[in-house]
C-alpha cells in the first residue's frame, strides 16, 4: 500500500514539473510576441507592407592625405650661382607663369656674354676665310690641307656659338637680342607656373650656388586626394569611381571628385594608395592636408524596408511580423547598408509574404518591453 502511495506521489510531482515547463516553454515563446486591442491599434497608427527591392547607394570610408603630384611641383634653381640682388617672396604669396620671382646678378654672367659676342664677331672673319679657301680649293689654287683647315676652324666656331647661345638661354637671355650695348651683370629667374610659394629659401644678398634650390612653387590646380584602401576592399575600386571628400573640421562641407589610378603595390600593413582628383580646385584645399572621403560602390539592387521599419534592442536589429489579427512577432534581422530612407535586409531573405510592420515598430517594441516587466 505504502509502495502504490509513493508511486502515486511520485507522478503527481511529474505532472506538476511537465505543467510548469509547459507553462515556462509557452512564456518563452510567446516573449517576442504582442498583441494589440483595437484601441491600440488605432492609437499606434500601425502601417504594414512587403521588402522592395532597391538601389541603395553603397559608401567605402576611407581618409588621406591631400599631395602633388611631380607635374604639379617646381623646383626653381640656377645653373650659374650668383648673388641675389632682388627678391620678395614669401612662402604662400601667388605667382603667374614667367613673372619676375628674383634677380640676380654676378661678373660670370658678363663673362658669358662677352664670350658669345666675341665668338659671333670672329665668326663674320672665319666664316669669310673659309668661304674664300673653297673657292680656291675648288679652282686648285690653294692645297685640300688649307681648305680644311678653315672648314674645320669654320665649323668649330660654328659650334662654340650655339653652345655659348644655350648656355645664355639657361641664365634667361635671349642670345638674338643681345648686343654689346645690352650687356647686363643682372639676370631675371622668372616663375615657370602659375601657382603659389611653398618654400622661399633665399634673401636679398645671398649668393646662391649652381643648382641651389631658390623657391619651391606649387600648381594647386593640379592637387590629388591619396587615399588609403585596404587589400580587401581593393577588388570594388575602379577608375573613374566617384567619390566625396570631407574634413574633420567641417564635414558638411563635401569635395567631389574621382579615382584616376589605383597603386596595386600593397603596403605591409595590407594597405595600398588610391589617387584621385577633384572635379573643381578650391583655394581652401592645400597640400599636406588630411580628409576623409566616401567611395560609391556600384550599385545592386537589394532586399530593403524603410528605415523606421528597423528596431535596435540590446546590440541587435529586429523587424515585427504580422501573424494574425493585431498580433506581431518580434524577428531578428541582419542589416547591410541603408540610405535614401531605407536599410538594406541581408537576412532572413523573406518573410514567407507576411506583412512587416513599416511604421510604429518602435511602438510595438516598447509594449512588448512593458508587457515582460508586468
């Protein structure tokens, strides 16, 4: 008898541990479920509808620095040194191409104009002599030795004049327009860009020897956006991509502009430089300085909802079904990009045709919150 009482007991503890479970499963289940009185409805202006398929514009973000590139740089030098007579710039002043940016002024330069006006007058005499001992040679007057002789003398100075021309053009004097009453001691270094001055490295007096760095002038028309892009993210790079530069300073202010080369040596941090141009040069835009950008990647048509569809709870994403008649489930979603209003869904890929909630979710949420604290 003892022995059928215990069973008896024993079963009834089984019953009523199924019954809680049970009851415990069916709480748990029903946690990401809310349902609504029509009252509710009303008030929460519950909207419902199907994920679209839509073009989201897709950004890479990624930042830089802004250079130029070596067309866009000048160094200017002198190959003959010379002590500066006149000069005033400064770094950041603006210059034209073939403006006066310095004077300078040494005896060597005289020296050299000396020397072309003299080999250009003795050339009128050796060209003569040659002239005449062809006209001897030819008639057998006077031997082939003489003859070539001042054939060789003839193209020799021939020679030493345009060597003495080239060297004046490099020092800037025009060699056609020299005369011995044009002699000068000072020679003008003109700007071969227009640009501005970033480095000014003489002053008034200096001597500055051959192939010394005077000015350093910059195109800023010519400016370029290296960008830093990752190794993995290399294979959505093309030229001609569009992109829209910013600074921390003032984000909203954007810079247009486009991928003109992609480096495909990759760095040891797996990174390589992207190049880009802008589509219009703004003065506010300087060498040495860092901006951020967005690369639009192409785009593909994708499973979408409107942004207020969407609900972040507690690090993750969730979308509410509807399942019946003022009821909704709470569903976990993945999410990609979002723009234009709309998020990208990645997963669950559908949702078996039952409607979404497209407004009020936040609603929903906050009364499925409310209903697991009562």
């Amino acid at each position: 008898m003892k022995h059928i009482i215990f069973i008896s007991l024993l079963f009834a503890f089984a019953s009523c541990g199924e019954k809680k479970a049970m009851e415990q499963t069916e709480t748990v289940a029903e946690t990401n479920v809310v349902t609504l009185t029509d009252a509710q409805m009303k008030n929460a202006m519950i909207e419902t509808g199907q994920p679209q398929q839509q073009q989201i514009s897709q950004v890479l973000k990624v930042n830089g620095k802004i250079e130029v590139p070596p067309q866009g740089m000048v160094s200017v030098t002198v190959p003959l040194g010379g002590y500066v007579k006149h000069t005033r710039m400064m770094p950041g002043m603006a210059v034209q191409k073939n403006q006066v940016i310095a004077t300078l002024e040494d005896n060597q330069y005289i020296q050299l104009q000396q020397d072309y006006l003299t080999a250009k007058a003795q050339h009128t005499f050796i060209e003569s002599e040659y002239n005449r001992q062809k006209e001897l040679n030819q008639s057998k007057a006077s031997s082939d030795k003489v003859f070539e002789q001042a054939r060789s003398a003839y193209q020799t100075q021939r020679i030493l004049i345009r060597s003495l021309e080239e060297k004046l053009r490099l020092i800037n004097i025009n060699p056609a327009t020299l005369t011995e009453s044009r002699i000068s001691k000072s020679i003008n270094i003109y700007a071969p860009i227009s640009g501005f001055v970033s480095k000014a490295n003489v002053n008034n007096g200096q001597y500055v020897m051959p192939g010394e760095i005077l000015f350093e002038l910059i195109n800023p028309d010519n400016i370029h956006l290296i960008l830093k892009v990752y190794e993995k993210d290399l294979a959505r790079i093309f030229i001609g991509q569009p992109i829209v530069a910013y600074t921390n300073i003032d984000t909203a202010k954007k810079y247009p502009g486009k991928i003109i080369l992609a480096n495909k040596d990759i760095s040891a941090d797996g990174a390589t430089q992207v190049l880009c141009s802008f589509n219009s040069y703004n003065k506010t835009l300087l060498p040495g300085m860092y901006m951020n950008a967005e690369i639009e990647l192409k785009n593909e048509p994708s499973n979408t909802l409107n942004e207020d569809a969407v609900v972040h709870f507690e690090s993750k994403n969730y979308v509410f079904i509807q399942t019946g008649k003022n009821q909704f489930e709470m569903t976990e979603v993945s999410t990609g990009e979002n723009g234009n209003g709309h998020i990208e869904i990645l997963s669950p890929a559908g949702f078996n045709g039952r409607p979404v909630v497209t407004k009020g979710a936040y609603t929903l949420l906050m009364s499925l919150k409310n209903k697991e604290e009562e």
